[in-house]
C-alpha cells in the first residue's frame, strides 16, 4: 500500500512510525511533515487543507490510503473531497467533524444522546451572555464555538474575567470561531482522555491517556497543546470506561448516525471523572498530541490493520492487541512557548539516542539546517518511551531528555506525577 499521512506535528511522526512498522506499507508519503519524519518517511509540500489539492497528490502517487492527522482539513472536508474521489481516507466528513468543529453542535448533541456533561447555554449575543454568567456566578468556563487552536476555552475565578473573555470573544478575538460563545458549569474532578475508534456503527475503544495541559510543574501556568502525557491512565478503570462508552460515546455515535451523519474515525473523548462518574468535557474528532505518541508506541504496527477495518466498515469482528505495558512521553518545547519564542537554535545529541520499539524522540517542529537539527516551532520535540510499569518508562525518557543539547529548550520533569503518586 502506499500511505499519505496529512500533518506535520510529534503525532504525525508517530502515525508513521507505527505505520512503517506494518508489512503492507509499501511507500509512505506525509505532507508537510517535519525534519523527523524525513528520516522514516518521504515529506511532501502540500496545501493539506486544500481537498482538491490532497485529492490531486493522491491520485498522482498512486496513494492508496490516507490518514489525516489534525481537525483543520476534517473540518474543511478534505475525507470527503477525497471519498468522492474513491480514496481510501481515515478521517471523519465535516458533517461528523462539527463534533470538535461547534462546541455548542456537540452539546446539542449530548442533549438528544442523553450524555452526560456540564450544563450550559449557547449565545449570539453578549448582552444576554453577560446576564447568564451574573445569574450563575463564578467560577463559569467560556468558551467561543468553533476551532480556536486550543485557545478557545476561558476558565473565568471572577465575573470580571467573565466579562472579560465574552468583550474579547464577541470582540472578534478569535475570529468567526467566537462569533457564538458556549457559557458552561465548572466541573470537578479528574480529567482523562478515551481514544475509541469508530466505523459509522460499531464503537471499539483504543486507548486512554492523560495529557498535562499547563505549562508549569505542578499543572500551574497557562495552557498549552499539552506538555507531556502517558497511557495507560488510571482513573480510567474497567467500570468508569464502560460507563463512558454506554452513556456517552455510543449513544453519540448512534445519534450521529440517525442524522445521517455517520462518525467514521477516531474519536477523542475528554472526560472529567469525579466519584467515579465520567463525564464529556469535550470530543476531538482525531488522535491528541502529545497522546497520540503514547498509544502509537504502544499500539505499534497493528494502527494500520484498525485503521483499515474502520475505512472498511468492519470494526464488529476487529480486536486491538494491548500488551501489559505503559508509555510516557515528555515534551521538549522552546523557551517562551506557549507565548513568543524564538526558532532556529540548534538541537544536538538526537543521532545518539536509541531508537527502537521502546524509545523514540517524535519530532514536533523541527527543520534541518546545515545538516543540523533546529527547532521550528513552539512544542518542538516529544520524548517517548514504553516500559513493563510506569516508572521505568518515566525514568527512560527523561535520561533521553538529559542527553539532548538544547540550551534554548525546555520541559517539564514531572509528567505522570498524578499515576505515580
Ligand atoms: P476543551 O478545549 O473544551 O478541552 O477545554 C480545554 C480544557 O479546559 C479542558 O481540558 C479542561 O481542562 C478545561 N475545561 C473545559 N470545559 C470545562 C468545564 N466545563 N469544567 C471544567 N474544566 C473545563
Ligand atoms: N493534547 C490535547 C489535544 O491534542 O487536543
């Protein structure tokens, strides 16, 4: 088979490792890709949110299947320009990609699925916002409708961060995305993310993680694209995993395929989990970053097999091998980030790191210059290792992180700190 992996993030370099690793990929091409990817993989330069563009690239390579990696081509219907077109595409169409795509789409959903998460309203007007934060009080969330890169969700302490957030969203801060603002409760609890995969109809769950989202140790500072994670993640027992399956992630796939709007892809369930309760915090209609590094490396070549029998339709008799192990990956980013930050200092000591099933450092932004590393953006490096118990896979990758020369990076040393507790 020849494989196009659309992206060009440390998740994208993980789909292609895992990818590689299977006997049926013949040629693997990943547009744009980064200075890490061309070490596994051919990188292309490629408009990917361009459906026609992708579409023309894939029939002028032969490619048989394409994987797409972030929620921006979803959400521009590239699956779908590329389905009409008779590729084989792993992606949700847009209809099913407005479950990341419209925070308030989603909760509409929720309502008709029964599914349990924060209470809410939806508003187009900020006058009638700023009543409603008044009469529930604070702490409230806010947060603007559509796709805002991560940026779009405002946990307001006072009502004057409140008023703060809608003036800057009504505003026009974030675009058309905060044209409509989504006002939630605040919930409690301890968050999780569930990977499950999904054919149209039938649901198989995949993984669970738990990212670190802020900055500093000790989850303290603002938010990122996340600064570390690991898989499994605990709170993610037997029963509370069921419980997000039968009460949130199938009746949402079921309602999603009344619309007529079947869900076929991945699906990332953010979960808040108090009690033992779960409850949707959020759906991404693709893998995480820096999630996704660590179910890839557990998964391994086997991600190509699913991925097949979910474009196939044939999920009811596919079964995800796990083995009894845990991977933990931390992220190297460039000092500044997730505020400014500088690009092109050089990164040295990669070329004597191992890298085989169990370690690998996924590149997130880097470019090569002058037959050097250098970073390339702000979370730049994802340092990944998978180990019989957590610990040891914790103590793996930060030995890698202290061979690596990079002045001007930096990352957190307590990822997994709540499993390792
Ligand atoms: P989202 O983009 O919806 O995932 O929101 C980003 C982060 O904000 C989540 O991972 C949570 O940590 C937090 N968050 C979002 N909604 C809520 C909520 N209703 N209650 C508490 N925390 C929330
Ligand atoms: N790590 C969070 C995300 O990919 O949305």
């Amino acid at each position: 088979m020849n494989i196009l992996i659309l992206g060009s993030g440390g998740r994208e370099h993980s789909l292609a490792w895992a990818v590689k690793q299977n006997p049926k990929c013949d040629r693997l091409i990943v547009a744009p890709g980064n200075a890490g990817i061309a070490e596994i993989a051919e990188c292309a330069a490629l408009d990917i949110e361009n459906g026609g563009a992708v579409a023309t690239f894939a029939d002028e390579n032969a490619i048989d299947f394409v994987i797409v990696g972030p929620e921006a081509p979803l959400a521009a219907g590239v699956a779908d320009r590329l389905r009409d077109a008779g590729i084989a595409v792993f992606g949700p169409s847009a209809a099913a990609a407005r479950l990341e795509a419209s925070k308030a789409f989603t909760k509409s959903i929720c309502d008709a699925a029964g599914a349990p998460t924060a209470a809410y309203a939806h508003f187009k007007d900020i006058d009638a916002a700023k009543a409603y934060v008044h009469a529930q009080g604070t702490p409230i969330v806010i947060k603007a409708d559509g796709l805002a890169a991560g940026k779009g969700v405002i946990i307001a302490e006072t009502a004057d961060q409140a008023m703060d957030a809608l003036e800057h969203m009504f505003g026009g801060s974030f675009g058309a995305a905060g044209a409509e603002v989504v006002i939630e409760e605040f919930m409690t609890g301890e968050e999780a993310s569930f990977f499950v995969l999904c054919d149209g109809e039938t649901v198989l769950p995949l993984g669970t993680a738990q990212d670190h989202k802020r900055v500093g140790e000790g989850d303290t500072g603002p938010n990122t694209g996340g600064m570390g994670a690991y898989s499994p993640a605990p709170v993610m027992t037997p029963d509370v995993t069921q419980a997000a399956l039968d009460e949130i992630v199938k009746p949402t796939m079921a309602e999603m395929a009344r619309r007529g709007t079947p869900y076929q892809g991945v699906l990332f369930v953010g979960l808040m989990i108090e009690d033992g309760k779960p409850r949707l915090v959020e759906y991404n209609v693709r893998f995480g970053d820096p999630e996704c590094q660590v179910l890839m490396m557990r998964l391994g070549a086997q991600v190509l097999d699913l991925m097949q029998a979910v474009v196939e339709n044939r999920l009811e008799g596919a079964q995800v091998n796990w083995a009894e192990d845990h991977a933990l990956t931390v992220v190297m980013a460039a000092k500044g980030y997730p505020g400014g930050y500088e690009k092109g200092a050089v990164i040295r000591g990669l070329d004597a790191l191992p890298e085989d099933s169990s370690n690998m450092v996924f590149h997130a932004g880097t470019a090569r210059q002058g037959g050097e590393y250098i970073a390339a953006g702000g979370r730049v490096l994802a340092v990944t290792a998978r180990a019989g118990d957590l610990e040891t896979a914790q103590r793996r990758v930060y030995d890698m992180v202290d061979r690596i020369d990079w002045p001007e990076g930096f990352c957190r040393r307590d990822i997994g700190w709540r499993a390792l507790d």
